[in-house]
C-alpha cells in the first residue's frame, strides 16, 4: 500500500485561524499539527509516540480494513474476500469508511482519509495521533503484551517469511496451514504472564536457536520403541500421567501453542506459522479488553483539544459545528427497543465516563462523595485521568467508575434471561442496590476471558494412539455451538494429525 507521509513536526501556527473552509494542504496540515500538540502535551500532559501521519485513499483505506489495519501483513484469502465486501458495499453507498486509522507502533502511525474536510483532519488527529496514541503507550496491558518498537519489524519478517513457505512447500499447503491457525486464534493468546516480553529485534536469532533446540526435543519427546512392553497398570499408570502432564506443562489453555510445541506431524515451517498467527493474537489482546476505554479516552482527547483550539480562537464556529456534528454522530447510542440498537456504543459510553470523571473531581455532588470518595473533589481532574488511563481494562474501568448519574443517564437496568424461564425478568433498577447490580452485570460483559469458551489441553496419550484430550469447562450452562464446535475440532486435527476428544465438565447450576 503506497500513501502519502507526513512526519509531523514542529510549526508555529499563524495569527487568527488555523484554516478556513474545507480544503487543506500539507503545510496546513502541520500548523493545525503544532497547535493540538502544544494543547495536548502542555494542557493535557499526554505522553506519545512520536507521530507519523499517512494521507491516504478511499481505496488504500478499504486495504487496510482488510488486513486488520496493518501497514505490513501476509497473503490470505480471507483479507482478500473482506476487501471485495467491504469495497462493494462503499461503492454502493451501504457503508462509509471509518475517518482513520491508527496502528500500535513506535513511531505511531495514523492514516487520514484524503477525502476529509481540514477539520475533520484536525479532530482525527486530536483523537488518533494524541488519543489513541496516548493509550497504547501508557496502558499497563500494552506495556505488559506489546512491542511497539519491533511490531513494523516483526510484520515485515512474517510476510517474507510466509511468501518464501508458499514458494518451497506450495500455496495450498500454507493456506490449509493458515485457515487452521486463524480458527484458533481465540484460543491462541496468554492471559497471564509467563516471561519476560520479547523484543521482536532479537526474534530472528532467537528463532534460529529454538528451531534447532525444537528439533532435538521433537525426537526426544516422541521416541517410540517397537515392542515395547505394556505399561504397567495401577499406581505407576497414575504416576506416568503426572509426570507426562508436568512434561507437557497440562493443563494448557494456549492452543496454539501447545500445537506449535508438541505437535508430532507438523514440520518446522508450519510451526513458525502457528507462532506468527498467536504472535499476532496476542498482540490484538489487549485491543480487544480496553475497546471501551480506548475509544473514550481518544474521544474525550478529541474533543477537550477542539474546544480548546477553539477558546483560543485558532478555529472559527463553522470548523466547530462541523466537529461537534461528526462528534454527536460518533457518539449516537440507540435505545433497547430500536431498530438499529446493536448493544452499546463503546464511544458513548466511554466518552461519558471520562466526562462524569472529569465533573466528579471538579464538581462532585453527596452522591458522588458516597460512590467515589477518593476522586470526589481532586481538582487535578487530568491527572486522575491519565491514571485511569493507564492502570485499567474495560472490566474494571465499568466495576470501579459507572456511576449512578450515569446508570441514570443511559436508562440501564439489568434481564435476567435464563434458557429454563419462559420469561425475562428485571433484576435490577434505579435503586442503591440496583446500581451495583447494573453495574457488576455490565462489568462481566466486558471481561473477554470471562465470555470466551474456556477450553484447555488436559492430556496426551504419548505411546499409544497419541490422541488429544480438551475439556470445555461450561459457565452456566453454555454449551459450544455444534457446527462451529465440529468445525474447530477438524481444524485442531489438522494440526494435532491424530484423534482429538473434546470433554465437557457437568453444566453448573444457573
């Protein structure tokens, strides 16, 4: 994908507006640069990445929806098939194109629509480049997963590398590899640290070193020999199995890998496939349990810097009207009973929160006194902030700071909605004790582990048909869809290469 850079970088901004009208150029660009880094560094005492801009077309924008926003990513049929959709429905008007996007990297890099207006240009920079920006750099979960230095690095080497398997073993082969690995991603990430973060920089030397180690240890672990006898039976059967699970480290929730480590059919080559797709599924992990509080804090960045460039008179009300107008469209949150209502919006929300926090340091009420009395009155409202920013997800971020005001606000209430009632019932409304229900059940929706199958490698029969045992451990009473269950299974067997058994544990009472 070709774009236009821009590396922003110091401009002094000139007397009266920074722009007027909707047309733009690349040294407007970086005067409207320099106003909103001054707010954001010297008011809101954000700490970024060093920015890297991209102008970009409607049409790069559609390839990087495809290739997850990544400016370097692998051949796949699937980023192929999602740009052929997504390209469809924006030619015929179905759907519109997200304003930016920003990728997790040092420098950072957003990309910015050629089409948009030189306002919307300022607000996208404001909520991607200092925004979102702010929170990859800062957020513990980042920090602990993430290399944003290597991760540019990292992409470059697992395209080459993937191009060079598709010329020596053949395409259909690191396909059938690939649709495999993307089938377990969920199930392919750590979600407890193990070991120190590796740097993608040393990745290269390092790999040598495992491949070679690995190979060893793959004839080791899967030595056989012919004839052996029988395997004694009673206590030294239960001893074995404990040994052979301390050797295999069971149980094991990382699917992948466990499949890259001890798989007894895969070849090298595809075992670095499987570390490519779970390098990158744990990468995207932290993405996916801070949604709520990434999207309001670039909000709340984007918004608190317009109005600020505004009181300095660096904009006119025309290029604010125009900001607020996409900003309310962003924030549109549809009632349960509508239409359109697809659960609710992360950047309403979100943005709410970060305001609420905001008015409980500097203006709280009794209420707020009772629910938050370690904030209520701090009028360092921005420091308070960039502590929630950096030292919570999602789930936390809703169990410690939803508020009563804003329980009220967004009319929540709490269903009760078990398969054995023939109805739903309201378990929780505006009361003391309702809003720490509301709150505590919204709280659980956020928590990824929490709504994802936990699904774990429990044994191996190592001697005899080398068949693969996984337990399903249920939360209350949620079974695993048949097809999609029966369809991950053959993909686990693809790359096990032996049987695979799939046990539940007995459903826990609702």
């Amino acid at each position: 994908m070709t774009a236009t850079t821009l590396t922003a970088g110091a401009s002094t901004a000139g007397d009266g507006f920074l722009f007027e009208g909707a047309e733009w150029d690349f040294e407007m660009v970086r005067r409207v640069y320099a106003a909103i880094e001054t707010i954001a560094r010297d008011d809101l005492g954000l700490d970024v990445y060093p920015n890297q801009i991209e102008i970009i077309s409607a049409e790069q924008m559609l390839d990087a929806y495809s290739s997850v926003g990544m400016p370097l990513m692998y051949a796949h049929w699937s980023y192929g098939k999602r740009f052929v959709r997504d390209e469809a429905l924006y030619r015929k008007g179905y759907q519109a194109l997200a304003y930016e996007i920003v990728i997790n990297s040092n420098p950072c890099i957003s990309y910015c629509m050629e089409e948009n207006t030189m306002a919307m240009q300022a607000v996208v920079i404001a909520h991607a480049a200092f925004g979102h920006n702010h929170f990859f750099k800062n957020n513990y979960l980042f920090q602990q997963w993430t290399d944003a230095s290597g991760i540019l690095d990292y992409l470059d080497f697992a395209k080459r590398y993937i191009a060079s398997c598709e010329e020596l073993h053949g395409h259909e082969a690191v396909e059938s590899t690939l649709d495999a690995a993307h089938a377990l991603m969920g199930q392919g990430v750590f979600r407890y640290p193990r070991a120190a973060k590796l740097k993608f920089a040393e990745y290269e030397r390092r790999r040598r070193e495992r491949v070679e180690r690995e190979t060893r240890d793959y004839r080791d672990l899967w030595r056989t020999v012919p004839g052996a006898a029988p395997a004694p039976t009673g206590d030294l059967d239960e001893q074995d199995a404990r040994e052979r699970k301390l050797r295999l480290r069971l149980p094991e929730e990382n699917l992948l890998y466990f499949l890259e480590k001890n798989s007894p059919t895969l070849r090298d080559w595809q075992r670095e496939l499987l570390r490519i797709v779970r390098n990158l599924a744990q990468y995207f992990y932290p993405q996916r349990q801070t949604k709520l509080m990434n999207e309001g804090c670039a909000t709340f960045v984007h918004y608190t810097i317009v109005n600020r460039l505004y009181d300095k008179g660096l904009i006119s009300e025309g290029a604010l009207l125009e900001i607020l107008h996409g900003h309310a469209n962003v924030l549109t949150q549809f009632d349960f009973d509508d239409k359109r209502y697809g659960g609710i919006n992360p950047y309403a929300l979100g943005f709410a929160m970060m305001q609420d926090i905001q008015r409980i340091c500097v203006a709280p009420n009794d209420e707020d006194r009772e629910w938050f009395p370690e904030i209520a009155g701090r009028e360092d409202w921005r420091a308070v902030l960039r502590d929630v920013w950096a030292n919570y997800r999602d789930e936390s971020f809703v169990r410690q700071f939803l508020s009563p005001n804003l329980i009220r606000k967004f009319r929540l209430f709490a269903v009760s909605n078990k398969a054995s009632d023939s109805s739903v019932r309201i378990e929780a409304i505006h009361d003391a004790e309702g809003y720490r229900r509301v709150r505590s059940a919204l709280a659980d929706s956020y928590d990824v582990s929490a709504n994802e199958p936990d699904i774990q490698v429990v044994d191996v029969d190592l001697l005899g048909e080398r068949s693969l045992v996984l337990r399903h451990t249920l939360r209350n009473g949620v079974r695993l869809a048949e097809v999609d269950r029966e369809a991950t299974l053959r993909q686990i067997c693809r790359l096990w290469g032996h049987a695979v058994r799939l046990e539940e544990t007995p459903i826990k009472a609702c």
